[in-house]
C-alpha cells in the first residue's frame, strides 16, 4: 500500500510503540501530543505536505509522541529503507547532526510531560551510531580545522622528487609533493590529511597555494639550468602537480591555472597535471577540461594507473600524454610474474597509443634493468632520489 485513509479521531500510533514507517500527509490535518497522567499534551498540529513518524526511523528510537487524525486524512507511506538508504550514506557530520537534533526534540517531549522522570540511562541518549560515530565525525571536523590553520600559519611546504629518464638517467623534471611541516608532530606526510583537504572546499585554496608554489619554483629550476648552460635540460624540464577531482572540476580551474603560469612566466609545455583515473570517471566536465588544457598545451598524466577503476575506454577518448605505472605493480616486479605481465601490457597499450609511460616507486637496481628491458622510458623512486626540499632539489640538477 503506498498509501492509507484514517478516519477522524483515530489513532494513528501511539508513543512508545516501535516505528515502521513515516508518512507525507496528502489530506486533512494530525495531532502530534503526549500524554501525562492520562491528559493530552498537544505539541503540534501537521497538515498537508507535511510528514511525520520520521524520528524513530532516523534514530530507531520508539515513537517519540502520539499522532491522531484531526479530520478524515489521506497518508502517503515512508517506508523505514527509504529513510534508512538516505541517512546511511549521508555525510558523517550530518549524521552527527541530525542525531543531535532528534536527541534534543526528544528531550524536550519528555520534559513537556513534565511528572515523567527522564530516562539516565546512558543508552537512550546514545542513539544509533553511538560514541563511536559522534566522536569520529567531531574528529573529522577538528582535524579540517586544524589543517586549514596550518596551511595559514604558512606550515605546508613543496617537496620535489626526481623523474628521471632511465637510459640516461638524466633528470628530465619532478613531482612536486605536499609535506606538512608541523612544529608539533615533525614532517607529516600528505597520506594523513590529504583526503581530508580533497574532500573539503579548502581544496581550492590550497590547491591555488600548490600550483602557485610549483610554478614558482618550475621557474627558479629553469632560471638556474640555463645559468649552468643547461639550456636544453631547462626547455625540456617538466614539474608534475597533483591535482584532485574537486580541483579540477572547480569553474575556475584553467583561468587560476594560467594566471598563475603568466604570473611566473613559465611555459605550459614545462608543466604536467597528474590525476588520477577517477577524474576520467567524471564524465562530461572532465573530457571538456582535459580538452582545454591539452589545447593550450599542459600534459596530461594518470596517476596510480591500474589501481582504479579498470574500464580502459577513457584512454581512447582523454587527451592523455602519460601514464603512471603505479608502485604496488613495480613493488613486486622480480617476484612475481604477474605483476610484470601486467607492467609489460600498460607499456605495450600505452605506446600502441602514443602515451609515455613512467614508473614509480623504483628502489632497486634491479627493478629498473627489469622495467628499461620492457620499455619504460622515465623512472622515479628512492632508488634516484627520495622527495626532497626545494634547496636540495637545485643541488640535484
Ligand atoms: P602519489 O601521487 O602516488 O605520489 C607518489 C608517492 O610515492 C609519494 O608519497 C612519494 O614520496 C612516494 N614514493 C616515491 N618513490 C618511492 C619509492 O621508491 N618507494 C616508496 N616507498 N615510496 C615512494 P607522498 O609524498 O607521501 O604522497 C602520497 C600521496 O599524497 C601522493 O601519492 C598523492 O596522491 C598525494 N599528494 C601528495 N602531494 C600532493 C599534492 O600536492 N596535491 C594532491 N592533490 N595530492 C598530493
Ligand atoms: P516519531 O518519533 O517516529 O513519532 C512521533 C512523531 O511526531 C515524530 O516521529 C515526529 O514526526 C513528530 N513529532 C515529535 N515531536 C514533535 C514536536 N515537538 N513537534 C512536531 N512534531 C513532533
Ligand atoms: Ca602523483
Ligand atoms: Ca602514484
């Protein structure tokens, strides 16, 4: 049934009772009351559009008060999964506060009862999700906060590790890679928090921040190049930058991007936006970004590639310069054949396609004989040289 007639007068539940469904009032008017010591305590009048019996679906918590057909009504059936289904994904925060909410109203029936003791017990108050998801959500907010306030106290700092080419073994450019440099926990790495800023709008100024830094400094690496007449090595040399989905997909991400590439008079040629497969996923916006920085001459490349979603159409479809063979594939490339099947087929499709591959996370000798022999042409891990500052980058090159 999805939906039912109530006589007027009629109870339609009672408090107390265990909740199964809410309802949309499509005619007439309800009573919402409680009752104490016999006597009807109104607490409000509902009537067309509006619904109720959606507390104790949420919180799954009895019936937090009666309801009675003021009027013959009309209902429309809520059922319990289709609150469930939207309040279980919900963000963790708005959980948290919905849950508060329900917990005060709650409260406050009670007290309008006025004789009724209020429940202590520690379990009624801790509704579903309990401890547990208030504090992690609160967590989640705390630490927003705290790493925003550490992006303005000037405490992230570019890190930059070597790409180097592996017959050559030349440098050809780096990764500029984000470090927290926190006066209490020493240099944090961007595994701990950068979801946390992805996933957040400060996304955007921090990104602005990122791209700002690296341009900035993609100019100082060229200026020393040709200082040292290294002028070939500074036309070729190209800083890859990290850029999340909600970045790129932001309305003003070329304009900030080649403000930014004006303000340091670098070339889009020098500069490579490294995303991952999951950008690609984003459909529409994302081929029409791409589309743009490929036409004004930025490099595209994917990140981690492999590990994500494995549908392969997006390479037909992306302006798409590089691929990034991620570490857990390089990572076990002399011990297990599979992995190196694998690694043999990315730098087999992505030269049947014109794409540059470049694999990542290489820490021995071995690894990259093993990786040149199938085809790789660029390398960078700890085996060339760990992420380091900007300082001992210029001493590098
Ligand atoms: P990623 O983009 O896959 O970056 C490569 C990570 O592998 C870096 O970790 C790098 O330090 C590490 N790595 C490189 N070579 C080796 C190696 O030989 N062995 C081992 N064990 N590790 C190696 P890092 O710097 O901790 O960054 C972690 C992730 O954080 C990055 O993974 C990237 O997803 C994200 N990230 C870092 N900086 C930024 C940024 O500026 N913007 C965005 N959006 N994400 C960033
Ligand atoms: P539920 O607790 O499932 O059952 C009683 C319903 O009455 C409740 O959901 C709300 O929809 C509604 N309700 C409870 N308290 C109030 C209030 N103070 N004012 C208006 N509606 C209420
Ligand atoms: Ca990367
Ligand atoms: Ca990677």
């Amino acid at each position: 049934t999805q939906s039912v007639d109530i006589l007027k007068d009629q109870i339609i539940f009672t408090e107390g009772d265990d909740g199964d469904c809410a309802y949309i009032i499509e005619k007439g008017r309800v009573l919402i009351f409680v009752t104490k010591d016999k006597e009807e305590i109104p607490l409000n009048i509902l009537g067309e559009g509006e619904i109720f019996g959606e507390m104790a679906l949420i919180d799954t918590h009895a019936r937090s008060a009666s309801v009675r057909a003021l009027e013959d009504v009309r209902l429309a059936i809520v059922t319990k999964q289709q609150v469930l289904e939207r309040v279980s994904t919900a963000d963790k925060v708005v959980q948290l506060l919905m849950r508060v909410l329900l917990k005060r109203l709650r409260r406050k029936n009670i007290l309008v009862t006025g004789g009724k003791p209020l429940p202590e017990d520690a379990e009624f108050y801790d509704l579903e999700g309990g401890e547990e998801g208030t504090q992690s959500a609160l967590d989640q907010i705390k630490l927003e906060n705290q790493i925003f306030q550490a992006f303005q106290n000037r405490e992230f700092e570019l890190f930059y590790q070597p790409i180097v080419n592996l017959k050559t073994k030349q440098i050809t450019g780096c990764e500029a890679l984000l470090r927290w440099n926190s006066p209490l926990h020493g240099l944090v790495s961007p595994n701990l928090f950068i979801d946390v800023i992805e996933n957040s709008s400060m996304v955007i100024p921090i990104g602005h921040w990122i791209i700002n830094q690296a341009l900035k400094d993609l100019r100082t690496i060229q200026d020393q190049l040709r200082l040292n007449k290294k002028d070939r090595m500074a036309d070729e040399f190209m800083m890859s930058i990290n850029i999340s989905g909600r970045q790129f997909t932001h309305s003003d991400f070329i304009s900030n991007l080649e403000d930014l590439r004006e303000k340091h008079d670098v070339q889009t040629h020098n500069i490579k936006l490294e995303m991952t497969e999951r950008i690609m996923m984003d459909g529409a916006i994302a081929l029409d970004v791409l589309n743009q920085c490929r036409t004004q001459g930025y490099a595209i490349s994917i990140d981690d590639f492999g590990t994500g979603f494995s549908g392969l159409q997006y390479l037909t479809q992306m302006p798409i310069s590089f691929l990034k063979i991620d570490r857990s594939f390089v990572m076990k490339i002399m011990s297990d054949p599979k992995s190196k099947a694998v690694v043999s087929s990315i730098i087999h499709l992505a030269h049947a396609m014109d794409i540059e591959v470049i694999a990542e996370g290489i820490e021995q000798n071995e690894e990259c004989l093993v990786l040149e022999t199938l085809g790789a042409r660029y390398g960078q891990g700890y085996l060339f040289s760990k992420p380091v500052d900007m300082g001992r980058f210029l001493k590098l090159i």
